[in-house]
RNA sequence: GGGCGCGUAGCUCAGUUGGACCAGAGCAUCGGCCUUCUAAGCCGACGGUCGCAGGUUCGAAUCCUGCCGCGCCCGCCA
C-alpha cells in the first residue's frame, strides 16, 4: 500500500492541533529532589531534580494535576551528623547553645556559604569519626536521639542547621527554575506518629509479622515470597528493628501510605518560602497556617529516585500489596534513573585523582562522606561565567542587566539540556568540557535556532509585517518546497513528540526532538532567505512558517525548563 | 546465588514500548562557507562485523535462547 500525504491539511492541522487529554484520574504527586538538608546540593541532585521538574511539566502539559513534593529528611544521621560537627568540631564543646550563635553568626555573614560550610564539616566530621570510633559512638547516638525527642537545644540546633539548607537548596533549585509545592519534614512525620498509625494497619492487615526464631527474631518483618537472597533463600524485610525502631524502608511506607491519603491523620502546614512568581512552597508544621492548601491524598504517586533504591521501592509497592492497597501499589512509580560520576578527567581536574588515568579510565564515584563532587552552585557559576564571556563579547552595547538575564538564561538551557539529553538508564560521566559546551546537541543551540526565529519575525513586524497567526490554506502552493514542508512537518510532530516522551516516561525523547526540529531550522534558516522573497504570498508563508516554529521550539523548551532569550 | 541495567563510529550517546528511518547524532579530525534574516550556525569528508554464537521471520541493533564483559542492588545503614 501506498500513503500519501495531503500537504495542506496536515498544515492546516499543525497549526490548530488536537490538545492531549489527561489519563490520570486525579492528582498526581511527583516527588523529587528530596535532598538530606545537611550540605550543599550537587550534580547528582541536579539530575533528579531536572528530570523530576521536566516531568511535572510535561504531565501538567497534558493537563494533569499535580502536586510536587520535595521530602526533607530533618531528623537523620546526615544532619545529626554536622549538627555534632558544630557542637564538637568547632569549638562549642558540646554546648549546644553556643553551637547555635555559631551557626547564627555565619547565616548572618553573607560572604559564607552556609552550604558550602556544612558540605566541608560534613566530610570532617565523616574523617574524624573513621579515626575516632569512640567518638562516633558517643556523639551520633545522642544527637540524633535528641534531635528526635524534639524541644531541646541540639533540636533546636538541628533545626536552625536543617532549615538553613533547605533554603540554600530552594534558592539553588530557583536557579534553574524549579519549584516545589509542599516540603513534608521528617520532623512533623515523627510528631504526627505517622509511623504508629501505618504501623497498626500494616499489623492489622497482616502484612508484617513478628519474628519469633532466625536470625531476625523479636524484628517486625515483611515477607518477600518472590525474592531470593544470596543463599538463595526466601527473603523477608525487617520493617521494625528487635529494638523497636522503624528502618528506611517501613517510614517509606508510611509515607507513601500517606501520599495516597491512607492514613487517617492530617499535618499542618505553614508557607516556606516565596517564589518571585508569588507561588509558595509550603512545609509541614504542627498546626496549618490560614490559607493552607489541602496536600496529599495523591491518586499517583512517582517517585524520582536514582536506581539504587529499586529494590526498596519494591518493598514499599510490596507493602502496599500486603496492605491490600492494590489499587495504589498500582499507581506507584519509581520514576528510576541512572546515577552522576565524574569523568576520569573532572576527577583529575578537581584533584580527586592523582591523574585521569588512575581510575582505570571508569568513572568516578562521587561521596558526600569524603567530600567530593561538583556542588550545582559551582557548576552554574561557571556555566554563569562562560555565557557572560559570550554574552559580553556578542553584545557589548546591551545594558549589564540585560546581558547578566540572558547570560543566565543560556547557563540554564546549557546545563538543563545536558542533564536531560541521556536517557534515563544512562549513567551520566559529568565532564566540564561537555558541560560548559554551548555547541552542537546543547541547550543553547536549540535555544538559538529560535532566537533567530524571532528575530526574523521581529525584523518583519519592524517593517510593518507582522506575521499571520493563522495559517491560509492560500498558501498551499509554498508546501511543494522539500525545505519549507520538512520544517512545517518536523515542528508538527511537537505534539506526538510529548505524548511519546509521557508514555515512555523519557524527558530524553523530548530532548532529542527539540534538538532535531532545531537542526531542521537551523538548516533551513541557511537555505532560505524569508525577509528577501520576492513573492508576497511566500514571504507571507514563510513568515507565517517561522513563526509557528518558533512557538513549537519555545514550547519544547520550556517543558523542558529552559527559555528562550531576547538574543544570544 | 538471585534481581535490575548496560555493551552501537576514536570519544559521548540516540535508536530497542510486537521488526521497515534502510545503521544515526554530537564531539574529535580534515576541507569548504560570514558585504545577504545573528558563524553559539551551515555544507562536505573520514569513521561502525550494532559484545559473541545460535534461533524465529519475507525482514533483527530491536524479539527468543545460550555465552562473554561492565555497573548497580539483594543490611536490625539511610
């Protein structure tokens, strides 16, 4: 069989193209980002955060609801852990209050980088405690049981800490235009007794059973009848520990039970931070400020975690299954991806390595414990420092804050783009090089093509032709033109490139299709003088066509979080 | 031992959802193109037994089986 393609209707149907309908019953939650609030964000929280931020664009594209939720683990060993940083390493001897007008004074010092600060006595306090094991038993048991006990110092040390980050976190994710609705804290988890209500449920239920004999006996645990072991044996999952406490995987559950509204308790909930736009991100609190927004009762839930806690997320849906929650172990998704390393080089570069080639030429792994890693704050100030180069060079006669906006922009598009550009399942080698490159498959080539989209139509409109908004089916004669009905051809898949990039849940595939619609411009751009045709009615298509491009680019890239500038 | 992922050009990666963009892109290298809508660009050249071996099919990078290699996970850590 043969197809043939009505040029002008397809035309005619790009221009004015069927809106994508939900799938989604109701709301959605995305969780994403979910950084221990301890030390300063990096690379790898980059990637979740992207990947998770270009998904909640690409459902709400779609015309879902959706809630972005941004887990603050307030009460673990992480902040434990530099909290005993400033009580015991930094001269406060333990006194909790002094530890706090410490850490008052630096918040307070607008040259110190309270993040950076922590990432630095993080690694200290993680060296001092593999030469000082005496130390580790003494002080991380205490601080965090105080932490946990709530209304004393070192809580209140903690907190201050804890709040701090977080807020260091949100002004580094704004940065790369990322918001998030609610922050739920561990803290409030804890207080809400979350963990005794899903407790009793998952007891009642049957879904977890105390050991009596083996090597688990007097823990609360979960049986994995599909799961094998090293030995091969049938594998069970401690919930609770023979000393009483909740592991990682049994407050995930609780939490996830509470995302899909099956615990019967309600947080409170008090505004966080502004964003310029006016939207709050709000956080949980003991009583709900006026004016709260309902958060929770999620009828899906994804959860962007890196690929390592597959096996976890796997217990929490299995808990869920146990539970008898078939419904929601359904909707859960592990929104799964690959981790970041260094290449050899950048190991090499930041002096990790003694050389590129003492890693054997594999990646390096990068460790918050040993401090290594590229923080986000320093990967944007280069990216920052390398598009104002460019921005200063090409237009010098623009005025300072214009050219620091677009730098900026640029910066995001570059960085954006590169961490979307790999699929999912793609460890990512991070490389400067390839970073901070602005040519080729990047962020900012795509972002060019349609700067130079508008410009043609900016330098039309200037001349007192503007172009239409609507296409003519007058123009069907233009479309005989391979160049011209390529390009129109291309930008029309816009649509079909999301939903494929929904259904494969692979913001790459949006990517890839944004860089090839650029390339089709980009190429067409050279071999098509618009401004210059001669023929009205072409130059009337061809602006028309430029246009519609344009608006197709800008689309694909700010589902993608990344703008178009005024110029580049 | 089991589970998951990966193996495609010198390098980094797309392409695998029940097969037909027939091997693609970017970078790197080499060679062209700025008095014409911005050269962060365009054009061309070079470059691949799609890990190996079988199988299914009219047709396989894609599906099936078996190997080989690499990574991650399988804690009363988070």
């Amino acid at each position: 069989m043969n197809f043939f393609a009505d040029r002008a209707a397809a035309a005619a149907l790009a221009a004015a193209p069927a809106a994508l309908q939900p799938l989604l019953e109701a709301k959605a939650i995305v969780e994403h980002t979910n950084i221990n609030p301890n030390k300063a964000a990096h690379i790898g929280h980059l990637r979740n955060a992207v990947l998770g931020d270009t998904w909640v664009r690409l459902l709400r594209r779609r015309g879902e609801t959706v809630e972005v939720q941004n887990l603050q683990d307030n009460t673990g060993v992480q902040v434990a852990d530099v909290a005993a940083a400033f009580l015991y390493l930094n001269g406060a001897a333990g006194d909790a209050a002094a530890a706090i007008a410490q850490v008052e004074t630096v918040l307070a010092d607008p040259a110190v980088r309270f993040d950076y600060l922590c990432w630095d006595l993080y690694a200290a306090i993680a060296q001092h405690y593999e030469q000082h094991p005496d130390d580790l038993a003494a002080w991380r048991p205490a601080t965090l049981q105080a932490i946990e006990a709530g209304a004393n110092p070192i809580a209140t040390l903690a907190a201050v800490i804890s709040t701090a980050i977080a807020r260091c976190h949100l002004r580094t994710m704004q940065r790369i235009d990322v918001e998030y609705d609610l922050l739920p804290r561990e803290s409030e988890i804890l207080h809400l007794d979350l963990w005794r209500h899903a407790f009793a449920l998952l007891r009642q239920r049957g879904a977890i059973r105390l050991e009596s004999a083996g090597k688990n006996a007097g823990c609360w645990v979960m049986d994995r009848a599909e799961a094998r072991g090293p030995e091969g044996e049938e594998e069970t999952k401690v919930i609770v520990r023979s000393n009483g406490t909740v592991t990682y995987v049994g407050k995930d559950i609780a939490y996830q039970m509470w995302k899909f509204g099956l615990l019967p308790l309600e947080f409170g909930y008090a505004r966080f931070y502004e964003y310029p736009s006016g939207h709050v991100a709000w956080t949980t609190a003991d009583r709900s400020a006026p004016g709260a927004p309902a958060f929770g009762r999620g009828v899906w839930v994804f959860n962007v975690i890196d690929v390592r806690q597959s096996y976890l997320q796997e217990v929490v849906v299995a808990g869920l299954r146990a539970l008898g929650a078939e419904h929601e172990a359904a909707r859960s998704v592990h929104f799964s991806y690959e981790m970041v390393a260094l290449s050899p080089a950048c190991a090499a570069e930041l002096g990790y390595l003694a050389s590129a080639e003492a890693s054997g030429g594999k990646r390096v792994d990068v460790s918050g414990r040993k401090g290594t890693g590229v923080k986000a704050d320093d990967l944007l100030d280069r990216l920052e420092a390398r598009t104002r180069e460019e921005v200063a060079a090409r237009h010098p006669d623009r005025p300072a804050a214009e050219r620091e906006r677009l730098a900026a922009a640029i910066a995001v598009g570059a960085l954006r783009y590169f961490l979307l550009k790999f699929s999912r399942t793609t460890p990512i080698a991070f490389d400067f090089k390839e970073a901070l490159s602005f040519e080729g498959e990047t962020g900012p080539y795509v972002q060019y093509a349609a700067v130079r989209a508008t410009a043609i139509g900016r330098k039309a409109a200037d001349a007192g032709q503007p172009a239409a908004a609507a296409w003519d089916a007058a123009w069907s004669g233009s479309l005989d033109d391979t160049a011209a009905w390529t390009l129109l051809w291309h930008a029309g898949r816009l649509e079909a490139a999301v939903a494929q990039s929904l259904d494969a849940a692979e913001p790459a595939q949006l990517a890839k299709f944004a860089f090839q619609l650029a390339q089709t411009f980009n190429n067409f751009y050279h071999h098509t003088p618009v401004l210059q045709e001669e023929n009205p009615d072409r130059r009337t298509f061809l602006l028309w066509l430029v246009a519609y491009v344009q608006r197709q680019l800008a689309e694909a890239l700010a589902l993608m979080g990344i703008a178009v500038p005024e110029a580049m």
